[in-house]
C-alpha cells in the first residue's frame, strides 16, 4: 500500500486563523483572559511576511501576528508563532527573538511571542534567548507550549469543548500512525464518530472534520473505505458532509459505477464513466477542470476521449491536450 506523506503545515495555518480565540484558551489561558474578546482581533499576515522577507529567517511553516486588544483597553501586538516542524531546531530561539524585535521596531508596541512546538523530542523546550557580553546583558523569554505534554492524556482530549483540542489529538494521533494506514484509519474513524456525536452546528462540524481529513491523510483505498462509513453515519444524521474524502468517495465511486455499466452491458453508463475518470486524470495532472473541458466531455465520443487521454501525460497544458493552440 502507496505511503502517503502528512501534511501538518495547511491545516494548522488554517486552525489558528479558523479558531484563535479557542487556540488561545486551549495554549496560553492566561493570555486568553488578559485579551477582551469582545473587540475584533485582526490577522496581520502581509506585514509580518515584510517583516521575515530576510532570507537568513528561512522558510517558516506557521507564523501569525495578530493584533488584539487587553481587557485594560490598550491595544497590543501578539506575535503568535506555531512550529509544527516534525524535529528540533537549534536557532529556534533566536529566530522567536528576532521575530519579536522586528516587531516592535516596526510597531513600536509591547509585543507577546508565543510558541507551541509540535516536535517529538519532549526534552526539547526552547524558552528564551540570552547572552551576556562585556558586562551587557540580554535575556528574552517567551511563553511555550509542548504538544507531547499532552499525548499521556489523549483520550481527555477527545472529550473537552475546545475544538483545538481535537486539533491537537489529529497531530499526534498522525505522529503516532505514522507509516502504519491502518492504525491510522481506526484512529481517524474514531474522530469522525465523534464529531457526528458532538452537539455542534453543521457547519463547525464540517470545518473540523475537514482539519482532521487534510492533517490524517490515507491510501485512497482506505479513504473510500472511511468514506462509505461516514455516508451511513450522515444518513443517521441527516448532515451530509463536503470535505476532501467525500470528494475522493465520489470520483472512486464513479469508477465503481463504471464497472458496474459495465457489467450490465449499458453503454451510456460506460460512457459516461470513462469521461468522468478523464476528469479525475485532468484534475490530478492540472490541479482544476475548466467548465468548458467539463462540456468537451460530456460531448464527446469514445474516439475523442481515448484521443485526449493518450495526449493527457504528453502534453504540457490543457490546449496541447485539447488541440486548442
């Protein structure tokens, strides 16, 4: 069975933007009560990308800097900046510093750093960044949360309010399967059983399921297998779910209706099989299927499809397969 490679950076990026509020209470509560969450919080991505343009900052997987406001009333910068790189990084604290000072040269605010580490060396728990030269000192701490502190008390975690923890049980949950689908799929089954008993709205539901779906990534042949589980549960429910495994169960399930065609001899069933599979091939060569290549297929016969398929590997844009230059 194909390996498939983990994916943590998107869907924590799109946790902590999703959720901050409840990624603050879950991490940093203090820091959480000390901000008036009645005042609007803003996400200032473009200017913190200024501010790490510098190559010697390298790539980052997940920083964020938000401005808020405290419950005194004054307005505060909080740079909250998420690791979620699988080892440890020996500069790790000099860069969180010079993140902060860059801060607050631009801003000229009190600055808060933030750090959660996602590593799985638990003896490793960079805090602060020092020296002392010539009888001038500098010493900055910041605050840090460990995720391995929280892996002795899984199944806690499945039980709390705070979605991020369930964030948090689906990253390590996916550092303990890794390399084994089939821990992994009883593992991510489990989640998906406990959203659907979870008495939220629709909508959160779908948004955390589609987090765990993007970070626990299967072979597609388990993926279908979820899927089908998870379709029974939603006619119980009556909720029906858009996350990216439902969309690999409808193109599997497509080939699945192909053969069936197939089997009953009905060549319109077939037909129509083996241009939607064309489109699965399209989507995963170019990332997207235009409209009008939807119609092209939907019109075309068994010449024309088997045509482009044999051009879809060759060629290097959708006018080279199509014939459109």
């Amino acid at each position: 069975m194909a390996y498939v490679s983990d994916d943590y950076d998107t869907p924590w990026k799109d946790a902590v933007t999703r959720y901050f509020p409840e990624f603050m209470a879950f991490f940093f509560p203090r820091a959480h009560a000390a901000i008036d969450w009645s005042r609007p919080y803003v996400f200032l991505d473009q200017e913190l990308a200024q501010l790490a343009r510098d190559g010697e900052l390298g790539k980052r997987l997940v920083d964020k800097l938000v401005q808020v406001h405290t419950c005194a009333g004054a307005q505060q910068w909080v740079l909250v900046h998420i690791e979620v790189q699988g080892r440890r990084e020996s500069k790790f604290s000099e860069r969180v510093f010079t993140y902060h000072y860059r801060v607050f040269d631009r801003f000229r605010r009190p600055v808060a750093s933030l750090a959660v580490l996602a590593d799985r060396v638990a003896s490793w728990r960079p805090q602060s960044f020092v020296y002392n030269l010539l009888g001038c000192e500098l010493r900055f701490t910041f605050a840090v949360a460990k995720l391995t502190d929280y892996a002795p008390f899984l199944d806690a975690l499945l039980t709390q309010a705070n979605p991020f923890a369930l964030v948090v049980a689906a990253h390590l949950l996916t550092q303990q399967t890794r390399g084994d689908a089939a821990r992994r799929h009883a593992a991510k089954r489990r989640l998906a059983r406990l959203l659907y008993g979870r008495d939220w709205s629709k909508q959160s539901i779908i948004d955390l399921y589609s987090l765990i779906d993007w970070m626990m990534r299967l072979p597609t042949v388990l993926e279908l297998d979820l899927w089908r589980e998870i379709r029974m549960l939603e006619r119980g429910e009556s909720m029906p779910y858009v996350t990216s495994i439902e969309k690999i169960g409808r193109k599997i399930g497509r080939r699945e209706g192909l053969k069936v065609g197939r089997q009953e001899g009905r060549q319109e069933g077939r037909q129509e099989g083996r241009a939607e599979m064309l489109a699965l091939l399209i989507e995963t060569r170019f990332g997207s299927v235009p409209p009008l290549v939807h119609a092209h297929l939907a019109a075309a016969g068994s010449a024309e499809l088997d045509a482009w398929a044999r051009k879809l590997f060759s060629g290097a844009s959708l006018d080279d397969v199509f014939n459109r230059n």
